[in-house]
C-alpha cells in the first residue's frame, strides 16, 4: 500500500516567438505541472490545456485538485485507475493525461527500468521529426525556415486566405519536403481540392486537417481525390471510429492531450494500423517533459511532429533527444527519464 501525494502548479511557457495558427496567436504556453510522490520518489507529468477542447489551466488544475487519489491504491494497475479517471466524466484529457504521465514516470522509477524496455520497444530510436513553422507576415517566413536549417521536413500551418503565398514564399527559400497543416481552415470541398492540387505539385507529403472535423462527407470525397495522404487531427480525439476515420482520412495524428492516456494511445496505435492508417504521433505547446511521453509513443508511429520543447524560450526539462538525421530518441534513465535542466 503506498501513500501518494499529488502537487500541481502552472507551467507558464513563454514562447520563442509569437505562434499563430489559423484558430489563435500566442506568446505563452498556459501548461500544468504534476508531480506524484509516494516511497520517496516522484514521477512527473505534464498537461498542455487546450481550449479547442474547452480546457484551461485553471480547469485542469481543478480536476486535478479533485481526483481521488485512492485509486492509486495498486499503482501498477494503471488500468484501474483510467476506469477511476473515466469515472469522473468526459472532458478535462490533458489532467488525466499529466497524472497518468506522472504514474507511469512513478512506476519506471520505482522499478529502476526506463519505460520504453518495461513496454518491449524494439528501440529506443524512434522516427524524424518535422519542424513547425507557424503563419507568420509574407517577409518573416524565409527567416523563419532559415532558422529551421536543420530540420529535414518543414511542417507548414496553413488554413489562410493567402496559402499559396506563403508556399510560393517557402518554395522561394527551400525544396524541403513539406508537410502542411490546414488546422481546418479550408472551409469548403472546392476550396480544399483547389489546394490539394496546387499542394501535390509542391513536393507536400501530408496534410493535416485540411477542412472542418463537422464536415464528414466533404473529407471521404477530398480523400478520394487526393494524392496527398491527408491527416486526421482534430478530426481524432482517440473517441472515434477507427471504420469512421479510414473513410476520411489517410492516417490518423495522435496527441496524448487529446485521447487523454498514454495507454489508451498506444491500444488506439494498434487499432489504427488494422483499419490501414498511417500513424503520426504529434503533440501541443509543451515542455521536454511531455514531449518526451510523447517521442516515448512515438516508438510505435510512422511519423513524429515532437517540436513542441523546442518552439519555447526556456525549457525546464531535458528528455527527449534528436539524433543527426532528427530521428527523436529517449534517454536511458528510469521511467520517462526526463530531468530538470540544471
Ligand atoms: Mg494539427
């Protein structure tokens, strides 16, 4: 029997630079930080509130403050306790997920055994990650890919009325492989077939939402007409169909702030490749501290888009790492092996 204690606080992220997107703009990262101390140690969590989930800090802290910690009473029976998250109601992923982050971290310490090899991975090398450069003014974006010279693949948001020109901009600097983010921004078919075609001459090799989650039929049809394989982000919470999301969609973007549970991704990751997608493994605004449960997923995805840590100023934590081909990897330490930067 263990007797744990849980502490959350604001993780307030100040970013590099302004990031916009085409639903928000921000300069900081509103994040929560949980740490879960039982025999004298403590795993460590982190939650990314979105409000397109309609949840903030203050929410997230909440649901936190109100867990019953009783159910932690077999630690190791992680399942037991998502029945006991579950049980609180929908909503508030980002919580669970940051508390489940802190007890798996909790349980690979305890056992002295890095998750990744207490869960089998073949590796502990998972795939390239791309770089995310955000919507930005015409003349700030060679800038922007230039500070990106070390990335391989650029991921691009777009979602705007001027697209094109920012391509055309992009492709003006470099002939990178592109992956694009529409964040549901192309609001009808014609729209997004328009794009698809400029896009597929454009060495593009996924998009991302291109049109509204609602707009089920329109995305079964642009798929069919694609020849770039499209994404499902905020289409996917992880509560889905998977029947439901291979007739839309090509492939599907998992963030644990959205399914709620590292566990539950990784049971959603075998799901998915049965129904014939492709997997990607993506993640919020966040610290080396979630991003690293996230490049921990990333073990058993096709593609990476972990730049999260590395689009804010000051990153508390170290974790995760990039090898020279920016293929993501963990560290050998116990549990998630993530520690403050000192
Ligand atoms: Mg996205």
């Amino acid at each position: 029997m263990f007797n744990f204690k849980i502490g959350f606080r604001p993780l307030n992220l100040p970013l590099r630079h302004t990031f916009t997107i085409s639903r928000w703009s921000r300069d900081t990262a509103a994040n929560v930080l949980v740490e879960l101390e039982a025999d004298g140690i403590t795993g460590l969590g982190e939650a990314a509130p979105n409000a397109r989930y309609n949840e903030s800090q203050e929410s997230c802290m909440a649901w936190l403050g109100a867990f019953d910690l009783s159910a932690l009473k077999n630690p190791f029976d992680v399942e037991a306790v998502l029945r006991a998250m579950d049980a609180t109601g929908p909503g508030d992923y980002s919580a669970k997920v940051a508390l489940e982050m802190a007890l798996y971290d909790w349980i690979g310490k305890k056992l002295q055994v890095p998750l990744y090899d207490l869960w089998n991975a073949q590796s502990r090398f998972g795939p390239q990650t791309c770089f995310t450069v955000g919507i930005d003014a015409t003349e700030k974006l060679p800038d922007r890919v230039r500070e990106a010279a070390r990335y391989p693949v650029l991921k691009i948001k777009l979602g705007t009325d001027r697209d094109e020109e920012i391509i055309n901009t992009i492709r003006s600097v470099t002939d990178k492989p592109i992956w694009v983010d529409a964040n549901e921004g192309w609001k009808t078919l014609d729209r997004a077939k328009q794009m698809v075609s400029f896009l597929a001459d454009q060495n593009v090799q996924m998009i991302e939402q291109p049109m509204p989650s609602s707009m089920k039929q329109e995305l079964a049809q642009l798929k069919a007409y694609s020849p770039v394989i499209t994404m499902a982000d905020e289409s996917f919470t992880g509560r889905e169909s998977v029947e439901e999301l291979a007739a839309c969609f090509h492939g599907i973007n998992i963030k644990l702030m959205k399914t709620g549970s590292i566990r539950r991704a990784l049971q959603m990751i075998h799901g998915g490749r049965r129904a014939g997608l492709n997997i990607m493994i993506g993640c919020m605004i966040e610290s080396s501290l979630a991003n690293t449960a996230a490049a921990l997923v990333s073990l058993w995805c096709d593609y990476a888009d972990l730049d999260g840590h590395l689009l804010i100023s000051e990153d508390p934590y170290v974790g995760l790492q990039f090898d020279e081909d920016l293929k993501v990897y963990l560290p050998e330490k116990s549990g998630l092996g993530v520690e403050l930067r000192s």
